[in-house]
C-alpha cells in the first residue's frame, strides 16, 4: 500500500489534523513500539512472551517475526479504514480450539527462537 507522505512528513510537517487521523495515530504508536522493542532486544532484553491490545497486538507479531513489518503496516492502515475501534474492539467469528492450536504452536515455536 502507498501512501502519500510519510510518517515523519505528517509528525513533523503537517497539521494537527492529520496527526490526529486515526490511521497516523495508529502507525506512529506501532512505529515507537517497534522501535522500543528493537532497541530492547539490542541491549539483549530478550523477551519470553510477547503479547499486544489493539495496535500493539501487531507490534507483538513484528517482534515475535510472525509477520513482516510492511505487511503489519499494511493491515494498520486498513484496519483504520475499517473503522475499526483503535481500542481494540473488533467482532468476529473464530474457531477458538483453531485459534489457540496456533497460538500455542506460535509461542513454543517463538519462545525456542530466543
């Protein structure tokens, strides 16, 4: 997905409003905890478990490299275009023995990684 500027164009060279846009928002909470996680795993604070709400549930799949960065990016902004709950609130329907058959495959399979 293209976008017509960039994150640091809009922080630093834009109005409020588009700060305030809930598609930026997201993408600059999921950037600073990428960040923040990258710079904690340099300094070898190397996590067991990682879990997110809301954005930094994608955040939490980038760092346990569940899903690449652009493709997280990618779904933040559609996400937001859905108008999707920024909080997290989200309706579905999921097959939850489906779900947690994955997530615990997924967090023995991260958790032998580190």
């Amino acid at each position: 997905m293209n976008l017509e500027h960039s994150l640091l164009d809009v922080l630093f060279n834009s109005d409020l409003n588009e700060i305030l846009d809930p598609m930026w928002n997201s993408l600059g909470n999921f950037a600073i905890e990428v960040a923040l996680g990258l710079f904690w795993i340099h300094l070898n604070v190397i996590p067991e478990l990682i879990l997110g709400f809301g954005t930094g549930s994608f955040s939490a799949a980038v760092l346990s490299e569940g899903i690449e960065i652009k493709d997280a990016m990618n779904l933040i902004i559609v996400r937001s275009q859905l108008g999707v709950n920024p909080s997290g609130l989200c309706v579905g329907q999921v097959n939850i023995q489906e779900f947690l058959k994955n997530v615990v495959y997924r967090v023995k399979f991260v958790s032998r990684l580190f």
